[in-house]
C-alpha cells in the first residue's frame, strides 16, 4: 500500500519529523522492529503498541505540563 493514499495528517505540519523521531524512539522502546520504509512483516499488535504508548506518552507529557501550575486555559 502506497504512503500517497494516506488520510493520515499531522495537525502542526511543522512537527512531522519530531513525531517520526518520536515514533522510532517509542519502537526501540518497545522491542519493535520497525524500519524506514514498508512494515508489512509487523503484526498489528505490534503497530498498535507503537500508536497506543506514543499516546500514552504524550498524555503523561502534557499532564505534567498542566499540573506545573501553568494559568493557560484550554
């Protein structure tokens, strides 16, 4: 399957290769063997590890961001 018919788009452009770095870093983590390039080979278990702990991640990150006593509201 071809990257080109991907829906799948980065909110901040500008951000897409901290998130491709990030998404690596979380593999390596993980034991996942994920490569530049086609994954096929990885099972969906293993995909989803990486999307699944990159989120659980960024969730820890921000609420320790919220909880620093930032005044921002949302």
């Amino acid at each position: 399957m071809s990257n080109s018919n991907s829906s799948n788009k980065a909110a901040v452009p500008e951000a897409k290769s901290a998130l491709n770095r990030f998404k690596y870093e979380v593999a390596n983590e993980l034991g996942v063997p994920l490569t530049d390039g086609y994954n096929g080979n990885l099972t969906s278990k293993q995909n989803g590890s990486v999307g699944g702990y990159m989120v659980k991640k960024m969730i820890e990150a921000q609420e320790r961001q919220m909880s620093s006593g930032s005044s921002q509201q949302y």
